[in-house]
C-alpha cells in the first residue's frame, strides 16, 4: 500500500510539468523559466511605454483645461465691460442729469435745408453773390418767415468789359459839358460788403411768400475816373467856371474829372426770389444805403495855354502879381464849383443798390 501511494504522489506532481512541456512542444517554444531576463527587459519596456502615454494624456488634458480657463476668463471679462455699459446706460439722477435740445417739431427739417447761394450782377457794385439761410419748411410761424444773408460784390472781374459797353453807350462824341468841353472815356470800380436779414411777410404761401423785405449793413466804395477834352470848334477853347470864363490857347486841351465816393452804414430794401424747377430761383434786390459820407470830387484841369478871361496867362507859383491874381482867381472858381457838386451830392445821402440774379436753395 505504501508504494502504490508513493506513486501516485509522484504523477500527480509531474503532471503539471508534462503538460506546461507539451504545450511548448505544440507552439514550437521551448519552456521558459518565468523569471528569465528576456522577460523582465519586455516587461520594463512596455512599463515604460505606458508611462510615456500616460504623461501624453495628462498634458492633453492640462492644454484643454488651460482653454477651458482662457475661454472662461474671456467671457467674465465681456460679462464685466457689458455690465459697466449697463450701469453708464442707466438712467441718471436729476441732480446730475445733462440737459436735452429738442429736436424741431418737423422731424425731416435738418441742416442743410435752407441754406442759399445766389449769383447775379449790381448794376452800381458789378459781379454780386451771397450766401444766407431761410428754411421756410418750418413749423413756426416766425421761423419760417426770417432768413439772413452775407452779400457781397466786386466791379474787378468784369471792369473792363463793362467799361468798354458803357464808352460804347455814350459813343464818340461823349457827354457835352460845354460848347467846346466834353466828358469821355469813363472808367468805373465799385464794390460793398454787407448782411442782410430778410423778413418775408406771406411765409411760404405760393407766388406772394418769394416776396422779402430786407435790412442789415453795408460798406463799399465807387471810383469813377473820366477824360475832360477840349477841342477848338470857332475861336478860343472856352468854358465856365462859377460863372466866370476861361480860355485855352491852341486847338486841344486835356483834362481828368475823378470821384471818389467811401459809404458805409444802415440798408433798406426789398425783393424777391421766384421758383424756377427744383430749388433754383430768380432773385432781385433794389435798395440803398444811408450814408453820410459824401463822395469826393475834383478836377484836373492843366495850365498850359490857360488864361483868364482878360487874357491873362495863368501859371502855377508865378512872382507876377497879375499872374498870381489870375491863377488864385481861377482856383477860387474851380474850389466853388467842386463845393456846389459836393453839396448836391450831399443832399441825397442815398448809395443804390440793385441787384438781379440766380439763386439755388437746399
């Protein structure tokens, strides 16, 4: 019995050893020892591999919650600026509350509607223009009827033409002052500045509301050079002085008449604008200005040949008592009648002003 035991103990304990060695036979391996290098160095190879993905997904993860934070912190900061455009957008107290301008009643009236440039010429100033504002789109009854204009003009650019039209006008023979005297070769400058308000009575009812009444300021000034001629027609070149006569020996005599007129002060006047297409307009204006400046005039009458009416030669710082009676006797005469011009001049104190032209109104 105890050898049949013996045995039996001894197979049971190769068995697992006989199978481990047929499996190896079945795979074409050969039996390992479990604890053999080659199986350590696989071991520690696959350890290592794992750690360097391990640490691969935790810097993954640590780049994608860094973007969740950046992200947050992006909108905690829009949140912040939105909250600090609420709180400015919030209806202050009336201590503090900054005043409000009413819009006007009509909601389509906006600058620049009223403006107005106008173009045209002034028969006393030349080349005119402006530039104003008169809304009559207004709801109120006052507005809509006031309007205010800087006007302004200049002789300078059409001078010459004019000039040439104006000796035309007159033609050859110029204007007759005397038998033997006349005045020709006109030449004119002119110019004024000035602002106007203008009131128009009938508002912006059709036809009638285009009719102004206008006041305001103006400053200008008018030149106006001419040739005196004398030409010897029967006898002696004569003419009149303060009813006393002079002579010019010789068959010509030339002289220069000049006025020199500097005007400023209050205007009155009226017009009108008439409706074309669109907002263009025919303008006109006639008015004057109150002045008291009165226009300078004088004469530049030369001494060669001149004489008295006792035939007395005059001349000019003469130490002949007789000359020197004649010539302060013919100054007398000349001052005379440039103070009796002046006067009459004087006595109607009015520069006019009329002007026609083309206007466009927004």
């Amino acid at each position: 019995m105890k050898k049949i035991s013996i045995l039996s103990a001894l197979i049971v304990l190769s068995a697992p050893a006989l199978a481990v060695e047929d499996v190896h036979k079945m795979y074409g391996k050969e039996p390992m020892d479990v604890a053999s290098p080659e199986l350590v160095a696989q071991y520690e190879q696959q350890t290592k591999k794992a750690d360097v993905e391990e640490v691969k997904k935790v810097e993954e993860i640590k780049e994608i919650e860094e973007e969740k934070v950046e992200k947050v912190k992006k909108i905690k900061k829009v949140k912040e600026i939105e909250e600090i455009e609420e709180v400015n957008e919030e209806p202050k107290s009336p201590i503090f509350e900054e005043p409000k301008f009413e819009e006007p009643s009509n909601p389509k009236i906006r600058f620049p509607h009223g403006m107005q440039f106008g173009v045209g010429v002034s028969a006393t100033s030349g080349l005119n223009g402006f530039i104003g504002y008169n809304n009559k789109n207004f709801d109120s009854f006052w507005a809509k009827r006031f309007g205010i204009r800087f006007d302004f003009a200049n002789m300078s650019p059409i001078k010459s033409k004019l000039n040439k039209r104006i000796n035309k006008a007159i033609g050859d023979d110029g204007v007759e002052i005397e038998d033997a005297l006349k005045i020709d070769n006109f030449a004119l400058d002119a110019k004024h500045y000035g602002a106007m308000i203008d009131f128009y009575p009938f508002g912006d009812t059709w036809f009638l509301g285009g009719w102004r009444l206008s006041g305001g300021y103006f400053t200008g000034k008018l030149d106006l050079d001419a040739d005196i001629h004398g030409t010897k027609q029967v006898g002696k070149i004569e003419f009149e002085l303060d009813d006393k006569k002079f002579s010019y020996d010789g068959d010509e005599m030339h002289g220069k008449a000049m006025i020199d007129w500097k005007y400023k002060g209050p205007y009155a006047g009226t017009g009108f604008d008439l409706g074309l297409f669109w907002g263009f307009k025919i303008y006109f204006d006639a008015g004057v200005v109150f002045t008291d400046k009165t226009a300078k005039i004088d004469l530049d009458i030369p001494f060669d040949g001149l004489r008295d009416a006792n035939g007395t030669l005059i001349e000019k710082d003469s130490a002949n008592p007789v000359v020197k009676a004649a010539y302060d006797e013919f100054m007398a005469a000349k001052d005379k009648t440039l103070a009796d011009a002046r006067k009459e001049i004087k006595d109607y104190p009015y520069y006019p002003i009329v002007k026609l032209g083309f206007m466009y109104r927004f």
